[in-house]
C-alpha cells in the first residue's frame, strides 16, 4: 500500500480531512492561512474559501452546510449559498467559548456519532497549557470536557462508540475515556498509547472497523497503524512528506485513507529532501475506515 500523492498543495499546516460522504467531497483546512479547502477525489474537482482568520477544522452536517470551529469561535458555512465574486463567504458566528484568549485558537475536531462537535484549542505560540476540549451539541448547548491543554489533537472513537481516543501532542501519549453517548461526557481517562520520540510526535488520528488506530507523525513522515488493546505498532507507512498531520477514511468503500501534512517549520535543506511535504495524500487501505460523523442539524 504505497502513498498517492493527490493534491501538491504546499499547505503551511494542513489539517482536519474530514469525509461528506452524502456529496463525496474530503474538506481539509490550512489552518493559518483560514483557507477551506474543498476536494472531490471522483472528478478531481477542487474549491478554496478564505475565511479571513486561522481555521482549526470544518466538518459536514446533516443538514448540508459546514460547521467550523475558527479562531473566533464556533460558526456555521453554507457552501452552496449563491456569492458574487466580491461577497465573503456565508459564515454565520454561533458562540466563542474562548474570547478571554486571545492567544488560543482551535485547532483538531470531529463530530461523535451522535452528532455532537467536538473541538479543542491551544495556545498559538505553543508555549502555555491554556487549551481546552469542548463539545457543542446540536442544541447550542457547550460542555468543556478537558482543560489545561497544550496542542489538542487526535480525536476519534471506537466502533461501538464506547470508548473515546484523544491526544495532547506534546504528552506522546493517546488518551482513553470512557464515552457515554446519551450525555456526551467522558469519563476513566487512561493511557494506551505513547509514542516513541525517535518516530516523531502524535498528531491527528482516525480508527477503523476492526477498532485500530491509526495516527500521522508529526516530524516522522508517516502514518502508523495501533493496537489500542495491547499498545502494538502494527504498521508504519512512511509518506513523503517530513510533517504528516492528520487522516480520515473515506471513498465510496471508506477504505481510501486520505492524509494532510504540512511545511511549517521546515528549513530549506528538510524542504529539498521532502519537497511534497504540505500535499495532499492517499493510501487505498484492506480496511474498512470509521466514518466522519456528521453535525445533527
């Protein structure tokens, strides 16, 4: 299963894939830059919006539009809204839990499976522990599950949605919890994972059917597939690119596992040798991925 490079996007930090499989379109984010990237692996057909501030993730809803979680909070996007050349994009603000930081921003989310969002934040400059997990619910209403976090990565959940996976990067570790999916709390944190610093740091990180876990290396250059029972490295799959961030199954079989990395950071001798780093990556996997859940409204 060799890497497919699929877009030579040269993102500064890309992140979030994220799989509509109602319009079979994979979204990704540059997160500083606020560009939304739209990409539809059937035709190759591919869309940019700029949000005008720095972008943590986007996710589909039920309902079609796009819900966001942007530096200045929550919002929703109607991607199908009629615009002419010179409007701003359809972004409606809906709440901002972090207006009393200004040095935070979000950075990874996902929907669980019953369509709440959840998505965490972190200090841009990388330096104090100020980040926080918040889940919000269809309802408007906003719980905050995690506080006191450096880089919030790697959110995903097991296939009978029991048990919640989450990492903080510079811990190296991913984080169980006990998941309850009528309340949307978690509970029983405990490490299963922690990754060798010789392979790179954890970034984002998706699961398949069989309960896997699969998670892209920052500054490794690969995706690597775990274990989450016995702590076991089951494969690595190195990509060219020095800073891989995220991944998500999805295709019409959501075996495609699609992957983003990134050049931040990079000097001009790691950029030469890897000069695809900030591209946009495909592995055509045996498994069957956990799909991306939806937003319920």
């Amino acid at each position: 299963m060799l890497p497919e490079l699929l877009l030579d996007a040269r993102l500064e930090l890309g992140e979030g894939p994220a799989w509509d499989a109602q319009a079979g379109n994979l979204y990704f984010v540059d997160i500083h830059t606020g560009d939304l990237h739209l990409f539809h692996p059937a035709d190759g057909m591919r869309r940019t919006v700029n949000l005008g501030e720095p972008l943590g993730c986007a996710v589909p809803s039920r309902s079609g539009y796009l819900l966001l979680a942007l530096r200045s909070g929550f919002a929703t996007l109607d991607l199908n809204s009629p615009l002419l050349p010179e409007e701003e994009p359809g972004v409606r603000p809906l709440v901002d839990p972090e207006s009393h930081l200004p040095g935070n921003r979000f950075n990874d989310g996902k929907c669980d499976p019953r369509g709440r969002f959840l998505a965490g934040t972190m200090d841009d400059a990388e330096q104090e522990a100020s980040g926080s997990l918040y889940s919000y619910a269809p309802g408007g209403a906003l719980k905050t599950l995690l506080t006191g976090l450096r880089i919030s990565n790697g959110l995903t959940w097991s296939p009978d949605s029991q048990t919640f996976y989450f990492i903080d990067t510079p811990t190296r570790l991913v984080m169980a919890y006990d998941y309850d999916l009528d309340t949307g709390s978690i509970d029983r944190p405990r490490p299963i994972l922690h990754i060798p610093e010789e392979i790179g740091w954890p970034d984002g990180m998706t699961s398949d059917m069989e309960g896997m876990l699969w998670v892209a290396l920052w500054g490794g250059g690969m995706v690597t597939r775990w274990n989450p029972v016995t702590g076991q490295m089951l494969a690595a799959y190195p990509l060219p690119a020095r800073n891989v961030t995220s991944c998500i199954f999805g295709g019409a079989d959501l075996t495609d596992l699609y992957i983003t990395s990134a050049r931040k950071g990079m000097t001009a001798a790691q950029l030469e040798e890897a000069p695809l780093s900030g591209g946009l990556f495909c592995i055509r996997t045996e498994v069957r991925g956990m799909p991306t859940f939806a937003f319920d409204g």
